[in-house]
C-alpha cells in the first residue's frame, strides 16, 4: 500500500515539471533580461511557441566587464 502511495505520489511530482521550459542558465549561472534582471524561465508566445530568448548570460552585470 505504501508503496503504491510511493508511487503515485512520484508520478505526480514528474508530472508537475511536464512542460516546464527554461532558458539555457541554470540556478547558479542564470540568464538575465536587458535591464539586468534575472529570467528563470522562458515563457511561448501566443502561438506556444519558443522563440529566441531575450534573457541571456551576456545581460547579467556580473557577466559585464568594468568600464575603464
């Protein structure tokens, strides 16, 4: 019996990421939008498609060399 509420309870767990798209950063090495904030997933168009992200590493100020 445990184990079938085990079971259950891990196939609704996977069933939650089911769809789930993130851009190509990760928790430690995000992607960030162009006014520096930090992006954890991309969201689909009307269409529900994915087009090029607009968050990417290179918008992260920690990412961005130091003017001199």
């Amino acid at each position: 019996m445990m184990k079938t509420f085990a079971a259950f309870g891990m196939l609704v767990l996977l069933a939650g990421c089911a769809g789930r798209n993130e851009p190509e950063g990760s928790f430690l090495n995000p992607v960030c939008m162009p006014d520096g904030s930090v992006a954890w997933r991309q969201l689909s168009n009307d269409k529900g498609e994915y087009t090029t992200p607009i968050a990417t590493k290179a918008n992260c100020p920690w990412n961005k060399t130091a003017a001199r």
